[in-house]
C-alpha cells in the first residue's frame, strides 16, 4: 500500500482524512477521534500536525516544507519525508485516512 499518489502534474499527495475524524488537545496530549466509529488514538504533536495536513489537501512536499520549519529541521527534508509516509501509512492501516484519488 502506497501513501501518497501522484496526481496531475506529478504532485504527490497525502491521504485524505476520513470523514468524521478530528483532532483534539486535552492537557498537553493529542487525540484523533473517530466521531462516526467511537475509537480515539492518543497520537504525539507531531503525528496530530501530519493528520491536520491530510485534512488540508496538503501535497507532500507541502507538508514535509511545513514540519522542517516548524521544527527548524533545515536540511532533514529526507528524514521527515520517511516519517510522514510512515505516519500516513498508520493512519491508512486504522482507517483515519483514505488514499488520495488521482485528479
């Protein structure tokens, strides 16, 4: 299973998330809950941000530009790329998210 598809143009996306799922910040600690299956998936900031990304539309390069400068990781474009691809492929597995449909 792949995590992000290549649409018009050659742009990689993220998955979109699925519908009825939100973010959610109580005490310091990041949720995802499922309003529509009842289930909720304590996930750290940075898992909550990616989330928030695939809510957006964001492409992947996007959302990769985007978490390097929050985090002022200049230079570790690579790195976060994995870790994105590897958190979307989770959210995919649990049903958070739905492949991106080409345009």
């Amino acid at each position: 299973m792949t995590s992000v598809r290549v649409t018009q143009g050659n742009v990689l996306s993220l998955p979109r998330a699925t519908s009825g799922v939100i973010v959610q910040q109580q005490d310091g600690a990041f949720f995802l809950l499922d309003t529509e299956g009842g289930e909720v998936f304590r996930v750290n900031e940075t898992a909550a941000r990616i989330f928030e990304l695939c809510q957006s539309g964001t492409s992947l390069d996007g959302a990769v530009a985007s978490l390097a400068r929050s985090a002022g990781a200049v230079g570790q474009d690579a790195d976060i790329r994995e870790d994105v691809q590897r958190t979307v492929e989770q959210f995919l597995e649990l049903g958070l998210c739905e492949a991106a449909q080409s345009v």
